[in-house]
C-alpha cells in the first residue's frame, strides 16, 4: 500500500482527531514490514532496546540541556492563543486518560508495556496503531505511549508521550503542540558498536544514549555505528499534575 493510501485510510478513521500536524512528516515505503505497518518510532525501539532504556532513564535525568545525547526546543514567548490551545489538548487528553488509571485497559485498548520485566523508572506502555497514525497527524486522545509508574498493584498512570516525524520542522511540532508552552526532545548524537559484536563485549559506559561517544568522529575511532538520531521527536505531558511546568514535563 502507498503512503499516500496509508494516509487517506488513517484519515477516514481518526473521528476525534485535532488536524493540526497533519502535514508533519510521511512513513517511508519500508514502514509497510511484513504486511503490518509499522511506525519509525517502533522500528528503533525493536532495532535499539537498549537505547530505548537509555533514553528513558536520561528523561528523568535533572539537566537535559546538558546531555549530549538530548536535543531539546527552546521554549518561546508565551501567548495567549497558545495557551487556550493548551487547555482544549489537556482537557481531551485528561478525558483519554481517565480510563486508562487502570493499567488493564490500557491494555485491552492495545497498548504494550516495553520490557516489563527491567527495572525502570517509568514504563512505557505503546499503542502500534497511534504510533503509526502519529506520523501522519496529531490526536490529543490518542498518544503513543503511556507513562506508568511500577506498584506492588501493578501500575500507576503518570502521563502520556506523543510522537512526530524525525523530519519534523519546529512549525509542525508547534502545530501539534505549542513551543511556547512544551519543549520536544530528540535523542541524537548516538554511537552503537559494530555490528555482530557479541553483547558481553559491548562497553555500555561507551555505546549509547548514555555512553561517553557523542561526536561522529569518536564514534568512527571506536569503530562503531553513528546514529544522528533516533526514535524520532518525543513530548511528555503529565495532565495530573497541577504545576504548568511539571505538565508539560520541563
């Protein structure tokens, strides 16, 4: 199926859907795997899990700006049509979420936990099916992932992650969800070892989002593979929360 099919039938089917970033971006041919289609933001995953762990925990790390595995927006000057475009999206991802305070829902909605059984500081349950439209456009009720919290219960909502495009330009992401009111990330600048090297050989304080290397050039004398970047761009959003800051997850 051509991308642009792929499109037109997400279109048909995405009722609640705020078309905002609608032009953010196309899949490539190859999203089509095995007859399933599959997003960008899922292909890294599978392709880089350790990487994907890496990336989890620097989110919680206290200064992003100063990693160099993490690109993040700059926030702009505040306004007022930006705001009241903020509540519309919090007030229809609250309601999204509400149901999803069980983490059984979630599930049965389709969302799958990433690696349940490593221990995380938050887990990601991903929803394929948003994954994908995500790259096609922008629907507040439906993220990518949710953000849960490990209990001896089970899971505790936390929040949500949207997803865009890789090629994403600063207009498209601030057409899904403001500049001035959260700040994208991307994780970039990785350096992964050569391939078929056995992982107990892999130096993970080297390799990674959270290894030393963070220069093409140093990646190239380890003899490893550069990845400018990786999983595409990413935003959390904690609609819980009563802090403006701690919402919008900066």
């Amino acid at each position: 199926m051509s991308a642009k099919k792929r499109a037109t039938a997400l279109l048909a089917t995405a009722a609640l859907t705020l078309a905002a970033g609608a032009g953010a971006g196309q899949p490539r041919s190859s999203d089509n795997a095995a007859g399933a289609e599959v997003s960008e933001y899922q292909r890294d995953v599978e392709r880089y899990p350790q990487a994907a762990l890496d990336a989890n925990a620097a989110m919680a790390g206290p200064d992003l700006d100063s990693n160099p595995h993490v690109f993040m927006t700059v926030l702009e000057p505040k306004n007022q049509d930006d705001d009241r475009r903020a509540v519309v999206i919090l007030d229809i991802l609250r309601k999204a979420l509400d149901k999803y305070k069980d983490y059984r829902a979630a599930e049965a909605d389709g969302y799958r936990v990433f690696l349940p059984k490593v221990a995380q500081p938050q887990y990601h349950f991903t929803n394929s099916r948003y994954a994908f439209a995500a790259a096609f456009l922008f629907n507040p009720g439906h993220p990518t992932s949710l953000l849960y919290k490990k209990t001896r219960e089970g899971y505790e909502l936390q929040g949500a992650l949207f997803t865009a495009p890789k090629d994403a330009t600063k207009k498209q992401l601030d057409e899904r969800i403001p500049l001035s009111v959260a700040r994208w990330h991307e994780h970039v600048n990785m350096c992964m070892p050569a391939k078929d090297t056995p992982a107990q050989k892999v130096n993970w304080k080297e390799f990674g989002l959270s290894g030393s290397i963070a220069t093409r050039d140093a990646c190239a004398q380890a003899g490893g593979r550069w990845i400018p970047q990786v999983f595409g761009w990413m935003v959390n959003v904690y609609p819980f929360e009563t802090d403006p800051d701690k919402i919008w997850g900066h």
